[in-house]
C-alpha cells in the first residue's frame, strides 16, 4: 500500500492529537504516512478561513474538546496551549529540513510536545532549540538552513502543491486525489487507502 | 439515564447525518434523544462564525465529505443538496410546533429526506406540505400555527436556551452542561452521559 500524505502545519491545534498519535497508529495499522509541512496559514488567509479568531465561543470549545479527546488518546495536555504561533512559518521551514534530512516527525512530536505540554510556542526559543537538541540535532545549524532561500521557497512550493490538491485546512490526509481533514478522518483516509470507500467502525 | 439534548437546525447540512441516524442509533443504544430545534443562523452570524459562504474549496470538501460518510452509514443522498436555505427559521418554528405536539423528530426526518435525497429546500413547499402530509399533519393547521408570535417567540427563546448552553454549531449534544459539536461527537456525548469522560470505539 502507497503511504498516505499527511500534510500539516505546525501551528495548528487540532494537529497536535495527530502528531502525538500517529507515529503508534502507522506501526499499530501496518501503514506509513508521509509527512508534509505547509504553511495552512497562508491558504487560510486567502481563502477568508478564519476559524477561531475573534470567535471567544468556538475557540473555548475547541480547547475543551481537544482536552477531552487528548484524556481518551492518552496523551498529556495542558491547555490552552499559546495560540497563535507568533513563527508558525519557520516552525514549518524547520519541518521542511526535517523531511529533506528524515528526523521531521521527531522534530514536530517533540515541538507539539514543548508547545502543549510545556507551555512554549512551537517556532520560538526556547521550544525550538529544545526540541532539536532532543532529536539530536544541532539548532544553529537547523536554524541557518531553515531560513535560507532553499527552504523558504520550498515550503512556499509544498503550500502550492497542497493548495492544488485541495487542502484547506491541517491535518490533512490525501489518498489519490481524496482530501480528508481533520483528526476525525484519520480513519477514513486509511478506509479510503485500503478499499477505497469509507467503512466505518 | 437522562435523555442527551439534541440541539439542531434544519439547514445545516452535515446535521442530515445526524437526524438519518439518530432513530436507530437511540434503540441500539439504548439511549434517549430530546430533541431541541433552534435558529444556529442567527448565533452563526452573530459570532462571525461563516463556515461555507464564499469558500468554495471548503464547501465543496463538506459535500464530498457528507457524500462519502452518507455513504458509509448507509444513507442515501443527491448532493449537493440547495444551499442555503432561504427559510431556515420557519422551518426550524415547523420543527418547534412538532416538538410541542410530539412529532418533531419524524417531521425532521422526513423533511431533511426530502431536501437531501429529492433536492428540495426544507422550510419552502413542496417539500413543507409534503413532509407535513408524510407524517399525517394537515400542513395549513401547521403553517398558521408555525408563523404565530407563540412559536416565534418560543424558537427565539430557544435559541437564547442554546445559546447560553454554549452552543455556536448544529449538530450539538449539550451532556449535563458539556457540550459536543458535530455529528462526529454523538459517541463522545453518550460516553459522557455514560461515564462522564469520553472513551475511544
């Protein structure tokens, strides 16, 4: 079976429960995911896709529900996390060095884990010296490759590609040419890769 | 167990998955729904809260979405299905005049069946006359009572009712003051109304 795209921006809330579950659930399902930073903020700006700011009611219910989904996965969370990340993009251009040199999914459950468990913004110090220096990485030199032209285009480049797949929103699962969104499609995107159709539980 | 309240407004359109299922899911469960039509319009526009208008790329994911989980709960649809209602709140006052008399979960079923699978708006005719006559309603008795300053008055109210519960979205199951938003938490809701935590399927 072909991996399953998993595109999303670090940054986003409702990321933080696929970020922290997905690494057991590809090994527990015999699948592998690819993971694929972008810049979702970008995409919702110009798509008028403002979810939470200026929403003080359905921005304490997403907080409230990612708490109690976060208890029933079994993961830690103290929440509110800081939101939003002030250095959304270069949390993601830091992604991206992941993905050209293989520690991207290290590098972004251990930033989730400093920014929701911890209290410290993914993309800003001291979350992203730590985080990098956990997975046996060297900051400075991630940092200097993650602002250079190389990056900053490429992750402009990957935005474009998700944009044209469809994607609106992060997380995001693409199975040829099918968008699922959200930590809620996990399980269809993996319906729709082995049998191409959503079967439920 | 005390029965879960069922907030909704016909005219949203992911709540047709919810209204399908929920007869049978009640007696599988052995749980019972109160249902609670309200106007989630006018909260929506107050909050700013404007998920589908101008965001094509978001809308049309909400139609495949529906369509492929339709599909998986083995429901029938013709979507998209005509969009936005033009008479959201009389079809909501209908829904309320059918929940003082007792018929308001049949009178949902039947009109969103009529609007999701036969393509015509729920609130206008044919499909209120026709939805009415399903159910064994005269709908000129159900009109006059619909539009009277009782019924509009009582939506109003209840929509203040929803409001103040923290509702913003439709489908929402409010669980002893929790709140779950969107036909993919009705399992968390009666987990919460089981043993006041959310557990995994």
């Amino acid at each position: 079976m072909k991996p399953i795209d998993f595109w999303y921006s670090i940054g986003s809330t409702y990321t933080y429960l696929t970020v922290m579950r997905l690494p057991e659930y590809a090994k527990a399902n015999d699948i592998a995911f690819n993971w694929r930073p972008f810049n979702v903020r970008d995409i919702m700006i110009e798509q008028n896709n403002i979810p939470f700011k200026d929403k003080p009611v359905k921005s304490a219910y997403m907080w409230r529900d990612i708490a109690r989904r976060a208890e029933m996965y079994g993961m830690a969370a103290s929440l509110p996390a800081p939101y939003p990340l002030k250095e959304l993009a270069l949390a993601n251009q830091i992604a991206l060095v992941g993905r050209n040199e293989g520690w991207v999914q290290d590098y972004t459950v251990e930033t989730y884990r400093l920014w929701f468990v911890d209290g410290l913004p993914a993309g800003s110090d001291p979350n992203v010296s730590e985080s990098l220096r956990r997975i046996g990485q060297d900051p400075e030199r991630v940092l200097d490759r993650a602002q250079s032209p190389e990056i900053v285009n490429g992750l402009a480049a990957d935005t474009d590609l998700a944009r044209d797949l469809g994607v609106f929103g992060s997380p995001t699962f693409v199975v040829e040419g099918e968008v699922f969104w959200g930590d809620d499609r996990l399980d269809d995107a993996v319906s729709w890769s082995r049998r191409g159709r959503v079967v439920g539980g």
